[in-house]
C-alpha cells in the first residue's frame, strides 16, 4: 500500500540548531515527493519538491530511494521555522497522499 | 485575491443533521478536491473533481457527497452526520491536478456531537 510516515509527531530545537524532519515511504511505482508547511493561522502550501531539487527559506530534502526517504533538513533553524510540516507522496495526479505530520518548535 | 474559500470556519452538528461545506476558488482551476484530516492520520482524500460535471471517489468517501456544477465551487455535503465525522476539512485546487501547485482553503473544523 501507498503510504507516507512521519515517524516524530513533535520536534523541538533551539534557534540556530540543525534540524531534520524525518519521512518515510512506501510506494511500488516511481516516487514524487514533496514537503508541505502549514504556518499558525496560515493555510497549508507546498514547500518543496523533491523533482526541483530546491532550497525553499534554507530547506532541502534528498530522495534516498534505497532507504524510502525524503528528510527534511535545515542546517540552521529559526522561531520562523516553528510550523507543521507535511511530507506527502504524489499516489495519481488526483490523490496526494499525506503523512500525519510533525509539529515543529524552534526555541528561542 | 481570494484563492480558496472555504465555509464555515467551525460548526458544531448534532448527530444525524446534514450541512454542506462549501468550497469557491476564483483562478480558474479545473481539479478541486476535499480531505479530512484526523490526528496521527494525516490528509484523506475523500472526493475529488478534474472539471465541472466530472466528480470521482477518494480514499475515504462514505458518507460524503459531492457535485460540481460550474468550475468555482466544490461544495461537500454531509447527509447524516456522525461522530466519526469529527475533523478539519480541507479543500484544495489546481489548475491541472496534483502534477501542479494545489492551493489551500483555511479548513473547516467539524464536530459531530
């Protein structure tokens, strides 16, 4: 079965401390991946995406095929960073399948 | 700029009521879609639709309709509520289905009591 795991529900660091947001998958076919963020009060929106092999507000995320992962990491964190991250999984082009999230805290 | 309106916000239903969740985007979007999102569960897909007149099931559709009669609304209608229908909704569009950027309603919070 297709599926997305988040094995941390809550992650906390201190500001200016490395930060790894930890994704697992599970999928028969050729993986798309991508992290979404939601922000407090805002709504949820795409971070990255493994294709554009981006850094997203100092963000990246490598596809590790042979371990079915795509961590999110951050070299240095920030209070803005503090958000519940989303790692999913493109299943069609109509079905996103979503992980269950992990609560980031960045403290000060 | 709008984008994705959901509505209400919250709502509070006893068990057995009905309520539509109503879902508006303003860009023009062909692929809209509905998920529920539960603790330690993540996003559901319940329904979705790639066009106006076009609808098809998600992952999780019982006891969920849907209709797409023009290409701004994507309403989600609830026939009998139940307290497994306790959750946050979330509408989502793009122009071209998930191989585009989706954006976002602000969610609806259901509680079926």
């Amino acid at each position: 079965a297709q599926r997305v795991t988040q094995p941390e529900k809550l992650l906390s660091v201190f500001k200016g401390a490395p930060v790894e947001l930890k994704c697992n998958y599970s999928y028969s076919g050729s993986p798309e991946l991508f992290w979404y963020v939601q922000y407090s009060r805002q709504r949820l929106q795409l971070l990255l995406r493994h294709i554009s092999r981006e850094s997203i507000k100092g963000f990246t995320a490598d596809l590790n095929k042979g371990e079915t992962s795509f961590h999110l990491k951050k070299p240095f964190a920030q209070e803005e960073d503090s958000a519940m991250y989303y790692c999913a999984l493109r299943y069609n082009n109509n079905d996103m399948r979503f992980g269950a999230g992990t609560r980031l805290t960045v403290k000060p | 700029n709008a984008g994705v309106t959901q509505t209400p916000k919250f709502q509070v239903l006893k068990t057995g009521q009905s309520m539509t969740l109503q879902c508006a985007q303003d860009m023009n979007h062909e692929y809209m879609s509905w998920y529920r999102q539960d603790p330690g569960m993540g996003l559901r897909l319940i329904h979705y639709s790639v066009g106006a007149g076009i609808t098809d099931q998600g992952e999780v559709p019982n006891g969920y309709n849907v209709s797409r009669s023009t290409t701004e609304d994507f309403p989600l209608r609830l026939l009998s509520a139940a307290p497994s229908q306790t959750s946050v909704y979330f509408c989502a569009s793009s122009s071209q289905g998930w191989g585009t950027e989706a954006f976002f309603g602000q969610g609806t919070r259901l509680t079926v009591v």
